[in-house]
C-alpha cells in the first residue's frame, strides 16, 4: 500500500537566515539609530525588544518582511500581544509552530473523509499518515489538502509506493 505524510514544518535555517537579514537591516535603519532594540531566537520562538511601542511596530514589520522573503509560511508564526511596560519599554513574543496540533490534525483529517476519499488516515506525533491501495486517489488528496486553508502550513513528505 502506498502512503504518505502531512505535516506542518518551516524550515529553522530559513528563520535563521531571515533573522540574520533582519539583524542587518536594523543595524543600518536610521529610524533605529540611538535606541535600543533587539531581535532574540530561542528555541522556538522569537523575542522582540525596542524602546518603545513605534519602535516594536517597525521591528516587527521588519522581522515579517524577511520572513516572507524567505518563504517562511507565517500561518505557523503565532505573533503574540506586545507587552509595552509602564517605562515605555515593548517586547513581543513570536511562537513558532512545529507539527500539527490536535485540533488542527482532527479538522484535517475530518475533512479528508468528508471529501469520500478511499484513504485510511493516521495521527503519529504531530503528523498526518495518509495510506491507500491506489497512487492516483493519495494524490487526489494531497490536491485537496492543499486547496484548502486550515490555518496552518501543510507539507507532504514521505511519498512510498
């Protein structure tokens, strides 16, 4: 029987170079000059610090923009509330999502068997294991999941006859 995963990665050498590229364009900014602010990757999230709310605004924007360019799906990047403390000091958490989480795992799942596709589905460990008899029907399904919009970034690897 022929399978195949879906799964929802973004590539980490991809956000590291994105970042890298952000890192130098704020070096250069002249809106930056003179103020403190500072793009941080930790495992998987990114923090944002500026002096202040405008500052973290034009920080953002940057660190997106680059994401962009690269190719980075921001589907998986959960931008959360900035945190803007009484001094005027900004910082933003930016999560980074690996996998497919419960919900949306289910949500895709259910709407692979709504479709009457003849495909077994199987959640392993944040991904999607999709088997059936014929190559033609799983790549019927890979076209529907990707044209359909689940919030979230879908790859497919791991196609085996």
């Amino acid at each position: 029987m022929a399978s195949f995963d879906i799964v929802s990665e973004i590539d980490k050498q991809e956000i590291d170079n994105a970042l890298n590229q952000a890192r130098k364009e704020l070096a250069t900014r002249f809106d930056f000059k003179g103020s403190t602010a500072e793009i941080q990757q930790e495992k998987d999230k990114i923090i944002l610090t500026a002096a202040d709310a405008t500052h973290l605004r034009g920080l953002r924007e940057i660190v997106v923009g680059k994401l962009s360019k690269r190719g980075v799906d921001l589907r998986n990047i959960d931008q959360q509330e900035p945190a803007i403390s009484s001094m005027g000091h900004a910082r933003q958490e930016m999560k980074i999502q690996q996998g497919l989480e419960g919900e949306k795992a289910k949500e895709i799942i259910a709407a692979i068997k709504a479709a009457g596709f003849k495909v077994q589905n199987q959640l392993q460990d944040q991904q999607i294991r999709v088997t059936g008899k014929k190559k033609d029907e799983l790549q019927a399904v890979i076209q529907f999941v990707r044209s359909k919009d689940f919030g979230v970034a879908t790859n497919f690897k791991n196609f085996r006859d």
